[in-house]
C-alpha cells in the first residue's frame, strides 16, 4: 500500500493515519501548485458515526525550499465538531442540501493558518481562514443526494491571498493490489513466474470501493519558493499529524501541552517497503532532516533482494548486482536527495537526506499525462512531484526492480523483463471518476450502496 496502516501505531489510530500524498503544478491553474494529504484509509458503510476529521490532531503540510529538509513553511489545520440535537442519535435529521442544512447534527469547520520560518526561527500562526465548513459524509441517496453538486462543491473554499482550500471525504485516489503485494510480492500479471507459481491475472485495485478524508490546498508557486532573486524552482513536501501530549480519557476527552508528531508521509512506499517493521513508529515521530538513520534501508532496499528470489530467472542483473553488494545510490537519489537530472529534469533538493516530496514548480503541466510519470517519458509525474493519477505502484516496483540504476550506474543493463510492461500489480484506478478541477480527488462512494458493502 502507499501509506495505509504503514505502522503499527497508525494502524491503531486511523485519524492520524496518512494515506497519501500529493503535490503538483495545478493543471487548470499553472501558477499554483496543490497540496493534498489523505487520511482514515478503508473507509466503508457505517453509522451513526460516520467517518470525520479529529479534533485533537493539528494535521500540516510541511515546505522545505533552502534545501535543508526544515519546515520553511507551514500550513496548519485544526478542525472543530459540533452536534445540533443532543437528544437524537441521528447523523442527519432528514435530507441534507448544503453543507450548513439544518438537516445536519453533526458537522465540521475547520481554519487554516500559514507558519513561515526565517533562520531557524518559526514566527507566529498567521490565520488565513477559520469556520470553514467540511461537506459531511456521503450518507446515501436519502440522507445526501447530489452530493457533488450540493455538498461537496459548496466546500470548495477561496480564502486570502489566492488560496483554495478542501477538507471533505472523497473516493480514495490510490490504486494497488495490496493484497498479492504482501502475499510474497505477488504480482498478477507475472504469477507464472513466481517461486510458487499462480496463472497470470489482472491484477485486484484494494482501495477501489473506499473513501479516505482529504485535506487539499491549492497556493500561489510564490508561496512556497524561498524569498530572493532567484530562489530554487524545486521544493520539499511531507505531511504530518500531531497530537498534544498529554490526554486525559473521560466522558469528554481532553488534550494539553505541547504538540508531537504521531505520523508523517513523504514518498510513496518509503515507511511501508523501506523501514524495518520494528522502527516504523518511530519513524513516523521524526523529521525527515534525520532520515539519514533510514538510509541503510534505502541504500539496500529488502525488496530488491526478493525479487531475483521469489522470480527467479526474472531479474539477472539485478541478482548480479546484488551480489556486489553496490548501495542502491539511485534510489537514494529518488528518495532522499532529488535526482541529478532524469529526462532533463531536476528534483534535486542538495546533499540532506530526507524523505520528502520534491517538485520542480518550474515544469509546466502535462496536457495528457502518462501515470509512469518522470522516468517514462512525462517530465510532469512522479517522482517529480505526484499527481493524483500516477501509478506509483507501478513506478516503485519497477525503480525497486533496478530501472533507475544506470541514472547512478552508467553500464548497469536493465533487465530485459524491465524493457515491456510486464512488471506491474496489474491495476488501474478503479474509484469514482477523477476531476480535471479542485480538488482533482473523486466524489466519494455513497455509503448505503457502496460496491463491498
């Protein structure tokens, strides 16, 4: 999976758990770039309590733009849940029509604040919007008809300074087959060829018929590149989620002190493929300033040693390579640098190892992505920055399968298998329909005739 229940600790505290992450050149809007984290994976049918955003957790995008992997810039969201009727166990007392319908017990708001640092120093919270309103979940046909158009696009907001901003349940964007990737690395498509040999399929898109929690943000590029008169086009983006360290559990659970990070999420796959099961939750506490503790998990990432071993006679000169026992250089430069320069295209944040998104804001939209993104051809997709719509599943395998090794290794051969399209989970998206327009994310599934339910 991406980041779904990457950690134990996460695993246990869906509120705080970060699916995925986003950041790219806005495609109907070039000079802005958006931000969107997605959190509480798997959502599915439920009530009377349908899934929300938590009070207690301060949920942040973070912007590194001076190549030092600290928070040069901040945006902060804290949301706030009240409940109209007491008396009555209901979500809705009848038909919503609006995110602010009298129909609506239980609601949200939510304000957003922008942080920026200088030297070292974080100045003050500058508020940019509060009482936003959060459309709410998508009860049913009854409950939330028209969603789109009567929820959902009433809580697309403008706020100060040429800012749009969402907060909402959506379909979740992410497409994988999770289920035959931790079977053994199973992957459909190449069942034959497996140690345990399985007949080739297409491959199962697990988070299909879920919805997630978005967060999205869409800024002026101004906003996020240093000040100066030249400042670097490529940026670095995590996301995290905070919890006040001390809570007290009553009728009413209540938070004090200071913040601390409980989860964050910079590239896909780094927490879930490359971090030792027994250090995820404490990876999850750090800034990524210090991923260079990680590293050895990068530099020699597991998977690539299970590949050769569970296709054997696949990958040959990955074996071979392996062998060696050379440090995977290419993929630290993917992960935890930026890269040099892939199909004339920079992400390089400097020498500081650390696990973040990198966008070079420089590149201008694609006008008909390809989801392989960067290395395949489309200067626009991942691993310069990430879209909405990149197979990332795809384009991780392939870079753990060694594609990117002659970016660092000039006279490493791929291997032929990598030459085709036949290393992939064997998925596409298969949720609700993307939008070309904020929040880009799909409408999410209705819960009273969601498909597994």
């Amino acid at each position: 999976m991406s980041s779904h229940r990457d950690a134990p600790g996460t695993a246990m505290d869906p509120a705080v758990d970060s699916t995925d992450l986003f950041a790219f050149v806005s495609p109907d809007a070039p000079t802005t770039v958006t931000l969107i984290c997605n959190y509480i994976p798997f959502q599915t049918a439920g009530g009377p309590n349908f899934h929300e955003f938590a009070e207690d957790v301060r949920y942040s995008f973070h912007i590194s733009n001076r190549g030092t992997a600290d928070a040069d810039v901040t945006y902060s969201f804290r949301f706030k849940t009240t409940v109209v009727d007491k008396t009555t166990f209901r979500y809705a007392t009848g038909t919503v029509g609006s995110p602010t319908s009298a129909a609506l017990n239980r609601r949200q708001t939510y304000s957003v604040t922008r942080t920026t640092t200088t030297g070292g120093v974080a100045g003050s919270p500058v508020l940019l919007a509060s009482d936003l309103t959060c459309p709410p979940s998508n009860v049913g046909s009854i409950t939330t008809p028209n969603y789109q158009p009567n929820l959902a696009a009433p809580a697309v907001h403008a706020i100060t300074g040429g800012r749009t901003v969402f907060a909402g349940q959506r379909c979740d964007p992410f497409f994988g087959d999770l289920g035959s990737i931790y079977d053994q690395l199973r992957l459909r498509p190449l069942g034959p060829a497996h140690a345990t040999p399985l007949p080739a399929q297409a491959g199962i898109d697990t988070a299909a018929t879920f919805n997630v929690h978005t967060i999205a943000l869409r800024v002026p590029i101004s906003d996020l590149r240093a000040a100066g008169a030249s400042p670097s086009p490529v940026i670095g983006v995590w996301a995290t989620a905070e919890r006040q360290r001390v809570t007290i559990r009553g009728a009413r659970r209540t938070s004090s002190g200071p913040w601390v990070q409980v989860s964050r999420i910079g590239n896909p796959f780094f927490n879930a493929f490359l971090v030792p099961m027994a250090s995820k939750d404490a990876w999850n506490t750090k800034p990524p300033a210090g991923d260079s503790a990680y590293a050895a998990g990068v530099l020699a990432p597991e998977i690539g040693t299970l590949l050769p071993q569970l296709y054997p006679g696949a990958f040959p000169n990955l074996a071979a390579f392996n062998a060696g026992n050379r440090p995977r250089t290419d993929l630290k430069a993917v992960l935890l640098t930026g890269l040099p320069a892939v199909n004339g295209i920079t992400t390089s944040t400097g020498s500081t190892q650390a696990d973040m998104l990198r966008l070079n804001t420089s590149v201008a939209p694609t006008s008909s992505p390809n989801p392989l993104g960067l290395f395949f051809g489309d200067t626009a997709g991942y691993p310069n920055g990430r879209r909405v719509g990149d197979d990332v599943t795809t384009i991780m395998l392939r870079l753990l399968a060694g594609y990117g090794l002659p970016v660092t290794y000039p006279t490493y051969v791929r291997d032929s298998i990598l030459s085709g399209d036949a290393v992939r989970d064997g998925t596409s998206y298969g949720g609700n329909a993307l939008s070309s327009a904020f929040p880009y994310v799909g409408s999410p599934w209705n819960s009273s005739e969601q498909p597994h339910s």
